[in-house]
C-alpha cells in the first residue's frame, strides 16, 4: 500500500492557497485561533555547565523550579560541541532531502509494533485528522538495542553524526537525572535508578515539517505531552514549539546552541506530581522547511514505573498507578484511559 507522505503533499500544495482537508485542524486547535500573538514565552535558561558560575544547589532549585512549574526548560553550556550538534543536524537534512524512492527503503514496516522506520502517521488520529510532518525514528543508545535497519546508508556520514551525538548526549542525560533528583530530595543517583539506569533507551526523532500553505490551519504535531522520562531536543533554527501555560498556546523563543528539555510523563509520575509533563504542540511555516531531533529517554518496555517509595506516604498517597512501560505506550497510542 502506497503511503502518502506529507513531503509529498507540501510539494503539490506550494503554489496553492489551499491543504488537504484532513490536515485542517477543528477551530480549538487551530494556530491562528488559539495562538497568543505577539508574545513569545522565555522558557527558563540553566547553565548546567559545572564552571563555578552557578553553585550546584542555585541549580538544582532552577531545574526543580523549571520542572514543576514549566516542565520545560533549555539547557546551555551543556558540553556538546557545536560541530557535534550541526553534524547531527546536517546528515537529518540530507536524508529528507533524498528522492523519495530512498527514503522509503527505511519505511516503517506496516505489521511493525515498534516506532522505528521512516513514516508519516505515528498514533490513532481523532477523527482522521493528520498532522502535517513526515519522521525518522531510531534507537542510538545503548547498542544492544540499535536496529541499523533503520539507520539511513546515505548520507555515508549518517552513522558517525549519530553514534558521536549519543556518546556526548550521555553525560547531558546523566547530569539531568541527577538534579531532578536531587531536587524531589532524593539522593543524586536515585532518579535514573528507579526509571532503568544504564538500561535507558534513548529513542531519535526525526521530524521534518515541510513548508506549508496554510500554517493557520494546520499542525505539525498536535496537542500532547511526551511518553518519556525526558524529552532532549535539539531544533533548527526555524520556530514552531508551543506551550500550553496559563490556558492558552505560546510560542518558545529558542536560545542559540541549547538543548530544549521535556518533563515527560514518567517523570512526572515517578515525582508524583511534582514536576509536571509538558504539554506542547508543533506549528509550521508558510515559507520554510522546520526540523527538529527529539531523544526520548524511555525505559525498556517491562520496567514498571510508578511514584517514587520515598515520595508516598501517608500525608502524600499515590496519585498515579504503576505500570510497565510497555502497558503505558499501549493506553497512550490508543488513547485508552491510564
């Protein structure tokens, strides 16, 4: 069966003033409606680099902070190099920009029940409604679970770009966990314990939003909060991330060379509420293509999360249930109750 990919569709549209219907979105979803003008939100900035600029404490309160009243937050002085970023970046863009024949050599399987593979449809769609954006997912650490089926083979550099992102993106993800921790007053290790260690899998998003003729009425990715423990993003220079915050959608200015970090719904569950998934959505633009690589820090399918023991009691019960991770994806994407 023929897929037809949003690329596609954004190339036939371009010299018209009109989109496929099924990516109008209804009135309370669309940008031009529900969108704050004029006024872009500064997310909270931490300086997670450990150069005696900030003491760890000041942190550790900024984190906390940023989690449970944000549950967003960027990241700089992350230790990332630059290069390592825009390799990363440059190999994602040349991919989508191969003849369609190509990419569709990574297509996701349609018996699949992974993520993984090239595609355009990611979860059940209310009401046959399609966001306007085509993806790339793959797994790139730990290696006992990288499937390079679904690594593309060109551009040749692709792997390297990737395998080098991964290995930098480990100590980012480590130190995250810590302060997070540290900041429900647990001790710094206990965090990324209790949501699989070592065993974390660190899902790639690809997600490419080509230039669209009616940015008013469609979206990219709509309306949600991540599955993950942490959601580590990188943009490109293209704005289109908005969150929801005081009942209403505000677009994210964007920090040169930071990292955007998601509180993911396991996080939240894990603090029992007190840091808070971030609930967001993407737009797109009339004029530009938009990408972004979003990793999200999973854990494997057969760990159960739920509150963490230390952060229950008596005067503090359980708000959320434990579960195995597996299960959680499943009610998610299916939109079942939790």
């Amino acid at each position: 069966m023929e897929v037809e990919r949003v690329q596609s569709i954004a190339y036939l549209s371009k010299c018209m003033d009109t989109i496929p219907v099924e990516f109008i979105r209804a009135e309370n979803e669309q940008p031009a409606i529900t969108s704050v003008h004029g006024e872009v939100l500064e997310v909270p900035v931490v300086n997670i680099g450990g150069d005696g600029s900030e003491d760890e404490e000041n942190v550790v309160r900024m984190v906390a902070e940023a989690a449970s009243k944000w549950g967003l937050f960027q990241v700089v002085n992350h230790g990332i190099p630059d290069e390592v970023i825009e390799n990363l970046q440059r190999v994602g863009k040349e991919f989508f920009e191969l003849p369609q024949e190509e990419k569709e050599v990574y297509a996701k399987p349609l018996d699949s029940k992974s993520v993984e593979g090239y595609g355009t449809k990611l979860q059940k769609e209310v009401e046959g409604k399609k966001g306007w954006v085509d993806h790339l997912f793959h797994k790139i650490w730990p290696p006992s679970v990288i499937n390079y089926q679904f690594w593309p083979k060109n551009p040749h550099s692709y792997r390297v770009a990737n395998e080098e992102y991964a290995e930098k993106l480990q100590a980012v993800a480590d130190k995250l966990f810590k302060l997070l921790s540290l900041g429900l007053g647990l001790e710094g290790h206990e965090m990324k314990e209790a949501v699989g260690g070592d065993d974390l899998i660190y899902l790639l998003k690809i997600n490419y939003y080509p230039p669209c003729p009616r940015p008013d009425l469609a979206l990219g990715v709509v309306a949600h909060t991540d599955m993950s423990t942490l959601t580590i993003l990188v943009p490109n220079e293209v704005p289109g991330l908005q969150v929801f915050k005081d009942d209403h959608w505000y677009d994210v200015k964007y920090i040169p060379n930071a990292l955007i970090v998601h509180i993911g719904d396991q996080i939240e569950i894990l603090s029992n509420g007190k840091y808070k998934a971030v609930y967001h959505r993407s737009t797109v633009n009339k004029e530009t293509t938009r990408m972004s690589w979003p990793v999200f820090l999973e854990p494997s399918p057969e760990l159960e999360v739920g509150p963490h023991p230390k952060l229950v009691g008596d005067d503090n019960p359980p708000k959320y249930k434990t579960k195995k991770y597996k299960e959680y994806v499943y009610c998610k994407l299916n939109k079942l109750p939790q």
